[in-house]
C-alpha cells in the first residue's frame, strides 16, 4: 500500500517536473523571441535610412555662338580728279564761286556762283560782285548745293544780245545734231575743286518761266516724269531733242536757263545728262 502511494507520489513529482521543465522551456523560448524582436525593432529604429542621390540636372545646353559679322567693306579711297581750274585763286576772287562751266557747245568758259543769303544775288552782279548788267552764272542755294549732286541742278545767266554768258546757246542750237555722239558741240563740262563731270546734251527748247525746281521734284519718279512731258509737250517756241539720249529716273541732270531772245516771259533751256564723272 505504501508502496503504491510512493510511487504515484513520485508520478506526480514527475508530471509536475516535466510540467515545469516544459513552461521554463516555453518561457526561456519566448523571451528569446521577444528578445530578438526587439533587437530587430531597435535595429531598425536606428539604422539610418539610406540617402538618396538626387538624379543630376542635366546641363543646359550651350547656346550657339552668334555668327561672326562679315568685316564691313572698307570705303572707297575717294581721289580727287586733276583738275584744271585754279580754284584756290577763283577763292581768294570771291568765296561764292564753287564751279566751272565749260560750254564745249559755244567754246566759252565760265565761273558758277552761289550765295547763301540771296538766292539771285548774281544776276546783276559780276565775280567781283559788283553790278554789272550781264551778271553772272550762278545757282539758286534753296534748291541747289554746291558739289553738282542733286538730281537737277539749274544755272542761270542772261541770254546776252553779244553772244556773252548764254548769249550763244539759242543761236547754235538750230545747227547742232544732237544724235552725233562724236561732235563736242553736244557737250559741256562742269568742274569743282575735286571732280570733273561731263554732260551730254539731251534737249534745247523753249519752256515757261516758272521756278523748275520749285514746281518739279526730281528725286521723285513722277516728278521727274511730269517735268519732261510738260517741256516734251510744251506748245509755245522751238524744240531740239536728242533720239538716242533718253533721261532716266535717277540720272544726275544739269538745266543750263536763259531768256528766250523772242519773248522774256519764257525761258530757253540747255538740258544735259551726266555720262562721265571723275573724282569725288
């Protein structure tokens, strides 16, 4: 009887052991889990998140290089023409005198004046400025400079009874060919103290006695047109036009103007076209 109860007693002790044994197994494995769980979540509490590059901006591309200017093209070296006046002389004569008309059409020579203040100062006065009934050649400063490069310059001077200053320009004109190229008698030639210019003769004829330039435009195209249908077409007196020279727009024109000897209310005009040029 002892015996058995012994033995169960020792059966218990067993279980309550293994019972035991089992929980401090069961406990010692939890916490080493929790343990390690924890350490996990420490881990990943401090370990740093990694940083992230930022992806580089790409670089702007460069901007293409402006194209290099072409070098301007150097200026003409301007040479004055040789030419055969002593305008330093004519000068110290009267400041006033800027030109020099060769009249090939009549073998005469004369000096062309202006003056600022009185665009007729010379039509009663000499190169001295004197008073003298023939005058002299000159251009009328509101209209015209002095360097023959407008696109119409006119000259003055009086139709003179003894073939003086235009005296002789309606008289030849009657004989005179105008076609003929080769004759000097269709020429006549303007010089300044650098430039000689020469003209050709593209009509003589009688026109009103208004103000060319005041009236007609010649930088304009239609003005320069309507001056020569008016003249072309003009009913009153004699005309010489020239078949083979055409005045075009933007042709340098020089208007020789003179009394008609027939009737003073109108005007005899020498009309030239610029074909030659030298010097500046």
């Amino acid at each position: 009887m002892k015996s058995s109860r012994k033995k169960r007693m020792w059966t218990v002790l067993l279980a309550v052991c293994i019972v035991v044994f089992a929980a401090c197994v069961g406990t010692l494995l939890w916490l080493d889990h929790n343990e390690k769980m924890a350490a996990q979540t420490i881990s990943q509490a401090i370990e740093p998140e990694p940083v992230r590059t930022p992806e580089p901006t790409p670089a702007p591309a460069p901007e293409p290089e402006p194209a290099a200017e072409p070098e301007p093209e150097p200026e003409p070296e301007l040479i004055p023409a040789d030419v055969p006046i002593d305008f330093a002389y004519l000068k110290e004569v009267n400041p006033d005198i800027y030109g020099w008309l060769d009249l090939s059409c009549t073998g005469q020579e004369y000096p062309v004046l202006s003056n600022d203040l009185d665009a007729d100062h010379y039509i009663h006065r000499d190169v001295n400025g004197k008073y003298a009934s023939a005058g002299s050649l000159y251009s009328q400063s509101i209209f015209n400079q002095l360097e023959f490069n407008d696109p119409c310059t006119v000259i003055y001077g009086h139709n003179m009874a003894n073939g003086s200053m235009f005296g002789k320009l309606q008289k030849t004109a009657a004989g005179r060919d105008l076609d003929d190229a080769e004759s000097e008698g269709n020429y006549f030639t303007l010089y300044t103290p650098t430039k000689i210019e020469r003209y050709r003769i593209y009509a003589q004829g009688v026109f009103s006695d208004q103000n060319i330039l005041y009236y007609y435009d010649f930088a304009d195209e239609a003005g320069f047109a309507a001056f020569f249908e008016d003249f072309t077409g003009y009913s009153k007196g004699v005309r010489y036009i020239s078949t083979e020279v055409t005045p075009a727009f933007g042709d340098e024109l020089v208007i020789l103007s003179t009394c008609y000897s027939r009737d003073n209310a109108y005007r005899f005009l020498t009309i030239g076209v610029l074909v030659e040029k030298e010097g500046y």
